[in-house]
C-alpha cells in the first residue's frame, strides 16, 4: 500500500480552536418582563397610529391615481419582472384606477387583486415603484399630441381665414 492510500483512508481530526463555553442564562427578573411588556405596548400603539396613516394614504393615493389616469388611459400594463418578489409566473398584469390588479400567470389562471387592503400592501408598493415612470410617458404623448393638432389646426386655420377674407370683400 502506498503512502497517499494510507493518507486518504485515515478519518480526518477535529480541530477545535479557542471554544466558547455555554453562555450561562441569566435569570429573568420580573422588572424586566414588565419592561419588556411596556415596551411591547408602546410597539403596538404606534403599529396602530402607523395603520391608520397608512390607510388614509393608500385611499389618497388611489383617488389621485383614478383622477390623474382617468383622461389618459382606461388601464396600465404593470411589468411582470417588477411583481416577481410578490408573485411567482406573471405572465401579464394591469392596474386600473380604481387600484384593482388583474393579473394573468403563465398557467392561465386569472387574479383580480384589490392593492387598497392591507394584505397586499407591499404588492401595491411594487405596482407603484412600475406605474409611476409610466406617468411621464403618458403625460409627454399626451403632450406630442396636443402640439400635433394644435399645429395641424394653426395651419388649416390661417388659409381658410384667407379664403374667408376674400370671400367677405
């Protein structure tokens, strides 16, 4: 038998360097439980503040997203990347203004979710971080638009007030 047999047949050794003994438990003294417990009550009262706050937003926000979608469109393709940490196999999703998400995954099912309640609070965060940018891209064509027939009306318009000219002398 060789030496490097020998050498891989042995079992390796533990190497323990510098172990750290059990920690020992303190006890646990009634002060500090009823620390902790006031704690626990000043945590659950600002939980509460922080949910009613949050809730009047969310209702902000939806209003404000019906008026601001509402002369531009009736619907928004949400990216299925930005919903992949919330739902798994999108194939597509679209929000309305009334922040309602029908989402269609890969498998054919269909979801209509309400982003208002509380539940889907971090899916709506989501939906917002992909709607937001797109407001811009609306509002710029919306804007191409207007110029666009502003300019094809100022140009229509001056020649027939040369016509109308000519007819009126």
């Amino acid at each position: 038998m060789t030496q490097e047999t020998s050498i891989a047949e042995k079992a390796p050794e533990s190497i323990i360097v510098n172990p750290i003994p059990p920690a020992k438990k303190e006890k646990v003294t009634i002060q500090d439980l009823i620390d902790a417990l006031n704690a626990l009550a000043d945590d659950v009262g600002q939980i509460s503040e922080l949910t009613s706050e949050e809730k009047l937003l969310v209702s902000e926000f939806f209003a404000s997203l019906f008026k601001l979608m509402q002369p531009w469109v009736s619907s928004i393709a949400i990216s299925p990347s930005a919903l992949s940490n919330e739902k798994a196999n999108v194939a597509q999703a679209y929000i309305d203004p009334t922040g309602h998400l029908a989402v269609l995954f890969n498998d054919g099912r269909f979801e209509l979710i309400d982003l208002s309640e509380q539940k889907n609070r971090d899916l709506m965060v989501a939906v917002i971080e992909d709607t937001v940018p797109k407001f811009k891209q609306f509002s710029a064509s919306q804007k191409r638009k207007i110029e666009a027939r502003i300019k094809f009306l100022s140009e229509i318009t001056k020649e027939i007030q040369k016509i109308a000219t000519v007819i009126s002398q």
